[in-house]
C-alpha cells in the first residue's frame, strides 16, 4: 500500500510539472502579444524589448575544441564552421 501512495505522489508532482511548464508557455506568450500590440506605436519600450532581444541572440565569443578564446566576428564564424 505504500508503495501505491509513492507512485500515486510520483504521478501527482509529474502532472503538476507539466501544468506549471504550460502555464509559464501561456505567460510568455501573454508578454509576446503585449509587447508587440505595445510595440505597434513604435514606443520606446518597444525599442528596449528588441534591443533586449537582441543582446540575448548575440555571441561576443567562443572557445574552440583547443579552449582558444574566439572574440572577432571572422574567428567565431571559423569556429562555427570547423565545428560543424
């Protein structure tokens, strides 16, 4: 019977994850929409959220497989390239 309630709690915490994965997925989209429906009017806080967004998609450097340190934009894309 322990065991039953060990599983029954298992499965319980298992479906409460995934509740809060999608209810985070909601919240981040909410955000999304508001940022663009805000951004329509070409405010400033729209400039900051895509400058933001910006920032977080850029890679300032990289290590090689031989741990160099890779800074200027053509020795990342060599990286990039040898990597893949």
């Amino acid at each position: 019977m322990h065991l039953r309630l060990q599983e029954q709690e298992h499965l319980a915490r298992f479906e409460l994850d995934q509740l809060l994965r999608a209810e985070e997925s909601m919240y981040k989209q909410r955000a999304r929409e508001l940022a663009i429906n805000l951004g329509d009017s070409n405010t400033k806080y729209f400039y900051c959220l895509m400058k933001k967004r910006q920032s977080q998609a850029y890679i300032s450097q990289i290590t090689d497989a031989d741990d160099t340190f890779h800074t200027d934009s053509s020795g990342i894309a060599t990286v990039f390239v040898s990597h893949f």
